[in-house]
C-alpha cells in the first residue's frame, strides 16, 4: 500500500474513532493534532494517544496499560500482537482508564 493511500485510509479511521469517542459516554476531552494525532484526556488526568503511523502503515494506540499497533486487514483494524480488533481493544481500554462501561464501533 502507498503511503498516501494509507494516509487516507488512517486518517478516514482517526475520524471515526473520534466519532465513536465523542458518543460514548465516557467523560473524556478528545483533542485532534495535526499529522493524524487523537489526544483523549479523561476525567482522572490520564490520557491515550491515538496516531497513524505512516511508515509502518499502522494505527498506533498509547494507553494507561500500553501500547498497541493496528494494521488494516480487509476493512477492519487488527492488532499485529494478538489479532485484536480496533474498536473492541479501545472499547476496553477507554472503559479501563474512564471507569465508564462503553461500547465503540466504527458507526
């Protein structure tokens, strides 16, 4: 894949993330930056950084309890560690730092 066409397909995902993040229910101030960067701070001072990361062609996640990569694979984002999807590992990691139950889909 072409590092533009990645970078529209990331940056396609980051707006969907921000998305499902706003909905969610979580008390959680979500800040884009530029070069296809989310900062989400919750409401205990912590925060995730979401980012595309162009010349590995993933999807990178920082949370309180790690970091992740994301590789596109026929639609979805897979984590290359453990075959995780994307919504579902956030689902879990945005309920862990919120301590609010929330459920993320790509909408």
């Amino acid at each position: 894949m072409e590092e533009s066409e990645f970078n529209a397909l990331a940056e396609a995902e980051l707006a969907r993330i921000e998305a499902a993040l706003e909905d969610c229910g979580a008390d959680i101030d979500i800040e884009p930056k530029p070069g296809g960067v989310l900062e989400i701070e919750f409401a205990n001072g912590t925060k995730m950084i979401i980012n595309r990361h162009s010349a590995a062609r993933e999807i990178w996640v920082a949370a309180k309890s790690g970091g992740f990569h994301f590789r596109p694979d026929g639609g979805r984002w897979i984590a290359a560690r453990d075959g995780a999807e994307l919504y579902a590992l956030l689902s879990e990691l945005v309920g862990e730092q919120s301590g609010t139950r929330v459920t993320l889909s790509a909408g």
